[in-house]
C-alpha cells in the first residue's frame, strides 16, 4: 500500500462531514451581496484601493485587512 492510500484510510471525519461543511459555505456565497475575496490582496488589489481611497498602499492594506477580520 503507498502513502496516497494509508493517508486516505486515515481519514477521520466522514465524508458527509466535509461535503456538508463545504454546502453550507458555498451556500452562503449564494445570498444576495456575497462574495470570495482572498484573505491577502494583490498588488494591484492594493493600489486600486490606495487610488480609490486617496490613501498609501499600506493604509489600503490595513483597511482591507480590517474588513476581512470583521465581515458579518
């Protein structure tokens, strides 16, 4: 048997578990106003906001940073 296949008879939690978990996060992606956003900007992503805010590029970091850790 090869690591691939002891690593996949491990698993500890059901399959069921994991897909679960999986629906209920991507359903909530389906609510009107939702989206993915990645937990760390792009450059560009930063300097469009620094542009759009008026502000430096670390600011722009900041307030994104500060939207990610607080969305409802």
């Amino acid at each position: 048997m090869n690591a691939i296949s002891m690593s996949l008879m491990k698993k500890t939690k059901p399959c069921d578990v994991e897909l679960g978990a999986s629906v209920t996060a991507m359903g909530a992606l389906c609510e009107p106003g939702q989206t993915a956003v990645p937990l760390k900007p792009s450059a560009t992503m930063l300097a469009a906001g620094a542009r759009a805010g008026g502000v430096s590029v670390e600011v722009a970091w900041k307030i994104y940073q500060a939207m990610i850790h607080h969305a409802d």
